[in-house]
C-alpha cells in the first residue's frame, strides 16, 4: 500500500511543480490530494497524466495523511502546519515559517540529510530559500574537503522566486516596452524589464534585505555555524532559474582544478566548465532541470585559498519543489515514516 500525500498550495507555480516531479519520479503515492484555499476550490491541476480537482484546506482531514507538502506562504504555514503535524502527518514546509525553529531540521538531501532525524519533535521539515538550496549543494563537498572559512554570494534571482504575479510582470512589461505602452510596476519596487533590482523581500536594520540574511542564516544552519557569509540578493529579467556568483575563502589549500574533481562526483552537482565561447550554464538551459549546476570555477588570486564559482539550478525546482520531494523520498529510504492506512 502506497502513501497518501496532500499538496497544499496546488494552484501555484511551487504546488503545480511539485505534481509535475510527484508523477515524474513514480512517487509511492497511492492518493495525492491538491488543496489550496476556499477561492481556488474546483480549480483542476494536472498530476501526471490524471487531473485533480483542487479541495479546500479549511475542510480537510490528515488524520489519514502521510506527508503534506506545504507551499501556501508563511502565515498559512504557521498556522496550519503545528495542526496537521499535530494529526500525525508529517509537514514539509517551503515558507520561511518554520526554518530558523531550533525544533524543525532544515534540509537538503544531499548536504545534511542526517538532520531529518530530528522532524518527531513537531512533525515539520523545512525546505531551504531557493538561493540557499543551490549554494550548499555546491559548497558542501568542497567545504569537506578543505573547510570553508567565509563566502562572499551574489544571486541574481529569476521573476518566478515572486511567484505568478512576478512572472506574469516581467510578460507584461517586456511587451509594454515593445509597443510603446505605459510601463507599471505592481509586484516589484521598480521596473523589472531590462532591468535589475537590488532588493528582494524587506529590508532589515542593519541595510541587509532579509533574502539576504535568509542565505546567511540558512548556510550556518544546515553547513557549519563557523562560516562566515555575506550575500547581496538581485532580482534580474529571467523567468525561471537562479544564478550566484560565488566567492569562496578555504582554511586549507584547494585548487580550481581538484575543486573540478569533487564537484563532477558531488551528489546533485553538473560540472559544465570550459574555457571557451558557451561553456558554461545560464539560466535558460537549467530550467527543467534537477541539477545544481556549475561553471567557471577558477582560483582567485587576491586571497590564500581562494576560489570563484558560477552556480546556476531551476529555483521551482531543486530551489522549492525538487527539494522537498527529495526530503520525502529521504523519510521512506531512512524506513522513518510507513503509510498509516497500512498500519491501521
């Protein structure tokens, strides 16, 4: 007998994903339930190649319910996800809601997939920032080799980290541009068409935005508390897939080639590096993809133990989606959940 998975937040680019790599990945899924709230009750999603009509969260019982796959936003996180972990099903969680709880692991599967140990203490699992998510899945295996002492990161964050509506601006405005319309900007502080912005989500006391102090917090918490990390966070013009320029100090010697090496035998990791016109990955190749990938990496020479590195991954994807189908798949491998209709 299969598990029973409830998607909550299915109507949007985030719960859509998550149907679409649910049915991709032959999930041992013997119901899934797309939920969302009363305004989108009816609406139909597509999971696999069947159609599921949207039921609404209010009304939902997960007393039979293995795992919610949560990405309905902070406030509805925080609200819902202490209740449906508190029936038994156990919640993974895309908002920031539950990150930074010292009782809620945070996890990438392939950086610190012994944390997940730790989700009875309130049945919820938090999915790393997007920005985040890629970064470690580069730094980890280089910080096993050679100690990471600080990272110097900056993202340049595609319109679909804002969700429909920043997508849905970029469209809007890239064609106003063309035939001489009125440009209005609406999801983003300033115009986003040809454009880049140097601010994603609040600003915080100290002049850092919170997507910024989100990389930092999150890199201390799932890599190593000791690493010192600072991040400026750039939305730019692409639809889908974020890219970081990554500066890396090491404590011991690591070259760019041997970083080549460890990086090509990396869980989750694509090498795409060549000198040469084109070799290396941009955004539009990597959506669609699971890979974090990675290109131009090289040496730099203005600090001891220096490196430079281009990192490129689908943000819906292993930034959101991929990530917490993975954390799923990481509880049924580690034999830490059984489907409850099983052991009734």
């Amino acid at each position: 007998m299969g598990f029973k998975i409830a998607v909550v937040g299915a109507t949007g680019n985030v719960g859509r994903e998550m149907l679409n790599i649910l049915a991709e990945r032959d999930f041992p899924a013997e119901e899934v339930v797309a939920l969302a709230s009363a305004r989108s009750q009816g609406t139909e999603v597509s999971y696999g190649d069947k159609t599921l009509k949207v039921s609404n969260l209010e009304n939902y019982d997960f007393s039979d319910t293995d795992i919610c796959l949560m990405s309905a936003g902070g406030e509805t996180s925080k609200k819902w996800s202490p209740k449906i972990g508190a029936q038994g099903c156990v919640v993974i969680d895309n908002s920031s809601a539950w990150r930074y709880d010292q009782e809620v692991p945070l996890i990438v599967p392939e950086v610190n997939p012994d944390a997940v140990e730790g989700f009875r203490k309130k049945n919820i699992i938090a999915n790393p920032n997007c920005s985040t998510a890629q970064l470690v899945v580069a730094l980890k295996p280089l910080h096993d080799f050679a100690k990471i002492k600080r990272v110097v990161v900056s993202t340049y964050q595609s319109v679909s980290g804002a969700g429909k509506e920043g997508m849905d601006e970029l469209f809007t405005q890239t064609r106003a541009v063309f035939v001489a319309d009125p440009v209005e900007s609406k999801k983003f502080t300033k115009r986003i068409a040809f454009n880049v912005i140097p601010h994603i989500d609040s600003f915080m006391e100290d002049g850092y935005t919170k997507e910024e102090w989100k990389v930092l917090a999150e890199t201390k918490k799932m890599l190593d508390p000791k690493i010192r990390v600072t991040c400026t966070a750039v939305r730019v013009p692409v639809f889908i897939g974020h890219s970081e320029s990554v500066n890396i100090e090491f404590e011991n010697e690591i070259t760019a080639d041997q970083a080549r090496d460890i990086l090509r035998d990396a869980p989750g990791c694509l090498v795409i590096d060549k000198h040469e016109n084109g070799g290396y990955i941009t955004p539009i190749e990597c959506a669609g993809e699971d890979a974090t990938y990675i290109s131009r990496i090289r040496e730099d020479a203005t600090v001891e133990n220096g490196l430079n590195l281009w990192v490129v991954s689908d943000n819906l994807r292993k930034g959101a989606a991929l990530n917490a189908i993975q954390i799923a798949e990481l509880l049924l491998n580690r034999g830490l959940i059984k489907p409850r209709r099983q052991t009734a």
